[in-house]
C-alpha cells in the first residue's frame, strides 16, 4: 500500500528541530520510520554519495506526522577533526509504517526531489584545511569578489582570472558549488582532494541557470596524499646514502664494501628513484602550483645531495665530489 506524501518543513534544520511531514492517510496511533536517502554535498568536505538517515516519527492527524532530527545529522557534518557549518541534502524522503500482518509489505510512500539545508547547531565548525584555510583563499585564486544581499551571493567584483576564462560574469547570482546551496562565500569551498569546483550561477539577463566547471588546482596547500610518505621516505634514504660521503669509520665500513659490491644495482635503483621523482612531479604538477617556491628548494636541496652519489656510480657530470666520495669507499674496502 501507498501513502500520499505532500510536503515536508522546514527545509533548513538543524539537530534538535521538528520536522513535519504532510500527506494524506497516515495511521493515528502508529509511529513511523523516516529515511533520508541521497547524497549530502558538505561546503569544504567531500561529499556523501549514499547518504541515509532515519528517524522515527509520530503521526498527529492523518495528515501530519512529525520526528525530531537527531544528532546523527550532526555527525554527518564532519570528517576526521574537520567539520563544516552547513550542507545540502539532495534525495528523498521514504515514510514507512509496520505492516498490520506478520510478513506483509510495509505501508510506504515518498517525497521526491527533496532539498534540504543542514547546518551545525553546535559552536563554530573546524574550517576545511583548504588554501590560506579560508573561502578568501578560494575567491583569490578564482579572480573574483562576492557580496551576499536577499539571502543570495552576487559576484560583485571579477578579474581577468579562471572564473572570468570559465564563464562567470559580473552581477551573476551563485546558486550552488558542487552541489552544496550557496548563501556565503564559505559554501564555495570544495572539499580539500577535489581538483574541480562545479558552479550553477545565474547570468543577470537569462532565465535559466549555467553550469560553469572551474579549475581549483594549486588551492590545498598541503602535499597531496600518499605522496608524503614517499617523499619522505626517498629523502631519508638520500640523506643516509649521503652520508657515506664523509668520514668512514670501520664500521661503516661492511657497508661501503656491499655498496661496492652492488654497484651496478644501486646505480639502476639511484636512477629509478630519480625517474620516480620526475614522473611524480609531473602528475602532480597541477596541485603543486600554489608551493613553487617550496618545491624548487627541495629540488636544489635533492641535487646538491644527489652530486657525491651519481659521481660514485659513474656520472661524470657530477663532479669532484662524487670521485672523493668513490675514492674514500674503496679506502674503506681496503681496510675491510
């Protein structure tokens, strides 16, 4: 059996408030089960693309039933030691009531195209770890400016920079940015592994709104994940590598030796680690915009620690040190 579901409000809420829910032949004496099913576009965090909630509900007329939202809508909210202050529910509402007899179906029915805006009740949320951490990071890197009137935000200032190339223009109403209903500048905020802020505007002089994709590579100003660990690991080994350069006590000595001994291996894995770091960098050229400065000191500092070992394996191009460095392993080969 069907239900008549009408409507639902409010459509903004928070943990705490009451929902109601219309419709028509609704069971008096009955509770019922409430699910959220979609997917909820979180400002600044990734989103959830198989998002379900549910909540239990009371009916108080045949037309009207009601259910508190729970602190799970508030859990959704978060991620990690991130949270955000506001996201949009995009799915449907499926109301359900026990069957009267053992094995029947459940009596159901559904609100479809349902947007709902949820926000944080609690106190201010942990900002997203996006660019300078901030949506004025974001608006920099994008050339334009913002101002929020009636409830909406209007682009009120552009530069000739990637939205101005995308499609935006000035005096357009922002609608929503990847999926997330836009009423501040801090609702643009992608999550912080996106690469693409997709943007509904709507041009001062059409009818309908306009997708407008964005680049927002070089907005994190971290290194992006899984590439940490590897570059810190290829430094410590670089360092270590290096450090046989110096003085080398007896016993360092064995080491040197199997160095030697293994040259033509360590010369191809010196060389593989090399080509990883090239490969590497081009993937993730995109992403490392925003830390130029950074990555060219590493790259000195990699090259300069590089010199004494490419020398040692048979590059002439390195240099005086690498020949000392060759000469001081096999004096430590005759001692052995």
């Amino acid at each position: 059996m069907l239900l008549d579901v009408t409507g639902l409000s409010p459509r903004s809420i928070e943990a705490g408030d009451t929902v109601e829910i219309s419709g028509e032949g609704f069971p008096e004496g009955k509770s019922a089960s409430v699910t959220l099913e979609g997917a909820l576009f979180r400002a600044g965090l990734a989103n959830l693309e198989n998002f379900h909630s549910t909540f239990t509900a009371r009916v108080d007329s045949p037309q009207r039933l009601s259910f508190v939202v729970g602190a799970q809508l508030e859990e959704a909210l978060s991620q990690a030691e991130q949270s955000t202050a506001h996201a949009t529910f995009r799915g449907r509402a499926l109301v359900a009531f026990a069957p009267k007899l053992i094995g029947a179906p459940p009596v159901e029915g559904e609100l479809k195209d349902l947007t709902l805006e949820i926000y944080s009740s609690g106190a201010a949320a942990v900002p997203s770890k996006n660019d300078a951490g901030s949506a004025s990071g974001l608006l920099t890197l994008l050339g334009i400016a913002v101002e929020q009137s009636s409830g909406q935000l209007h682009v009120s200032g552009l530069q000739a920079g990637r939205a101005a190339r995308a499609g935006v223009a000035l005096g357009d109403t922002v609608l929503s940015a990847n999926g997330v209903s836009v009423f501040s500048a801090a609702d643009l905020l992608p999550g912080q592994q996106e690469r693409q802020l997709t943007l509904l505007v709507k041009h001062a002089d059409a009818a309908a709104p306009t997708r407008i994709q964005i680049s927002v590579d070089g907005l994190s100003a971290a290194l992006p994940g899984g590439f940490t660990g590897v570059f810190a690991i290829a430094l410590a080994s670089v360092l270590w590598l290096f450090a046989l350069s110096w003085k080398l006590p007896l016993w360092q000595a064995s080491v040197a030796t199997q160095l030697s001994k293994a040259r033509k291996q360590s010369s191809v894995a010196l060389w593989a680690l090399f080509v990883g770091f090239v490969v590497t960098g081009i993937e993730l050229r995109p992403a490392l915009q925003g830390l130029r400065p950074f990555v060219i000191v590493i790259a000195a500092a990699l090259i300069a620690l590089l010199r004494p070992l490419l020398g040692f394996f048979g590059v002439g191009f390195a240099g005086r040190t690498g020949f000392k460095f060759r000469a001081a392993t096999a004096a430590a080969v005759k001692i052995q």
